[in-house]
C-alpha cells in the first residue's frame, strides 16, 4: 500500500514520471519502457492480491533495453516471499528490498527496512540514506538480529502451514476463491515453482458473501488476531477492502483487483490444526 501511494502520488509531486502496469504479464512492462525509463520496480508476491511477477524476465527486459548512457536499474520488493523462499539477485534484479518488520524481525515487535544491493549501488544511496534520517535504532537492529537467527526455523513452519491452510480453504463451502502461489489452482503456479523455495506467509482468499458478511467472519475468530502486518510468528488476519478504504476508493479497489469479501491472512506458527478449527468456526457463521 505506501509503495502504491509513492509511485501514484509521492513521486510524481516532485516530477518523477511513472507508469503503473498489471505486473503479471511482462508484455506491460515493455510496454511502457521508453527512452527516459531509470528504473523498473516489482513486489511479488504483490499485496494483497498474491499476483506474481517473472523475477528472471523483468532483470532481462531491463539489460534489453538499457543502454550505455543510461542504465535501467531493476528494483525488487521481497517482503512477502522472503529471502529463504526467493532470491532476486540471483535472478538478476539489482536492487532487493525487505520490510524487515515482517518476517525478517518474525516478532512483531520491530520497525526496520533493509537494502540488499552491490557496493556500487549502496554508496551512492549512503548518503541519502543518512540524510533522510532512515537509520534503524540500536533495539531495533538488536531485535532484528535475534530474528534472523531463527529466519528459516521460521519460516519453513509457516511455509507448512500456509500451504497446508490454503488446500484446507479451497475445500470450504463458505470460501469462493484462493490465492496462493503453490496451490495448483493459482493462475501462476508454474511460475511460483519456478522462482519460490516455498509460498511464503500469506493467503487472500474471498469469502461467499458481501461486505458485511465478510467483516463478520474476521471479527468471529478467536486464536488469528485481526491485525495488519505480516510474516512474523502469530497468524494475523484483515479485511482488505476496511484496511485499504481509508486511502483508497472503490473505484481504485477494483481496478487493483480488491473485493468487498476479500481477506488477506498471515499464517503463522500455531498448530495447522488450530487455525483451521478456528477459520471453520468463523466461516460456519458466514451468511450467503
């Protein structure tokens, strides 16, 4: 969501021209790509609507059409795989961006961000790096520190119990559709098993109903906590078209492809059990 409001309203403020394109398909990047193009961003999975992006292919289109005056700089969001399930930089993107509060951190307890780059690359936004302020505390980086260390332990449950989750929903009545990279109904899955060790943390799926049926589904769990943020070790759950009407239309949600009845879930590292005995209770309340 803040990278969707930099792109479509921050950097435009100051002269930047940008182009928004349906990253599914790498024909809407080419086209787009033009004679001033500097770079060319992607988050895949993106959020909330689990869409993927060819890694590999948007790295080619950009050493394509970079010349030598000017270089096309290739940008990656990776929050929601992560760097155990996907690994940009070895598919050729230049720059790797994490929130470092979601899995990375893995407790919902930090606020960082982290910039995986070559040295090149990183010296020259050290100082505007610095300048901006964006240098994470020292209990932060403490904090993070611990994180990593159980990074895989981590996510490889969570991985688990996601995929496990999403089979689970496809089976219920209540539900209408799953997103999830390595369920074999997702449109991508190919693609998925081609650049991702594992499907990560989170699940949209759209529940059989309108707005306030969905609404009422979240608010009957008991164990996932209706919360935004993702990754870390408690299973959160939210109401996409609640959280993002805020800074969004309606008009804007569905040309983004969000829903009224769309929910979007982190999975976490309770009992798999547990957490579809409490989705089946919540969902058994849902009112077609």
């Amino acid at each position: 969501m803040a990278a969707s409001r930099l792109f479509a309203d921050v950097l435009p403020s100051y002269g930047v021209e940008v182009s928004i394109v349906e990253q599914a398909d790498l024909a809407n990047f080419e086209k787009e790509i033009r004679p001033n193009t500097v770079l060319i961003y992607i988050e895949t999975p993106a959020n909330p609507t689990i869409v993927l992006t060819d890694i590999a292919g948007v790295a080619e289109l950009a050493r394509k059409h970079s010349t030598p005056n000017n270089r096309i700089i290739t940008v990656a969001d990776n929050t929601f795989a992560g760097p155990v399930n996907t690994r940009p930089a070895d598919l050729g993107i230049d720059v790797v961006v994490h929130s470092a509060t979601k899995s990375l951190g893995g407790h919902h307890d930090l606020t960082a961000g982290v910039i995986c780059t070559s040295k090149e690359l990183a010296t020259k936004l050290h100082l505007m790096h610095t300048i901006l302020g964006s240098v994470a505390s020292p209990m932060d980086a403490w904090l993070l520190l611990r994180g990593i260390r159980t990074l895989t332990l981590r996510v490889d449950k969570i991985n688990a119990n996601a995929l496990d989750i999403a089979q689970f929903l496809e089976t219920q009545p209540q539900v209408e559709r799953v997103y999830y990279p390595l369920l074999k109904s997702h449109p991508q899955h190919e693609l998925a098993a081609g650049q991702m060790k594992g499907g990560g943390p989170v699940i949209a799926f759209a529940v059989r109903g309108d707005y306030k049926a969905t609404a009422e589904f979240v608010a009957q769990l008991k164990l996932i906590v209706h919360a935004v943020s993702l990754g870390g070790i408690d299973s959160l759950i939210v109401h996409t078209a609640t959280m993002w009407r805020s800074t969004m239309t309606e008009a804007q949600m569905e040309e983004a492809g969000i829903a009224v009845n769309f929910v979007r879930f982190s999975v976490g590292v309770e009992d798999a059990e547990d957490l579809k005995a409490d989705l089946a209770q919540a969902l058994a309340t849902v009112k077609n």
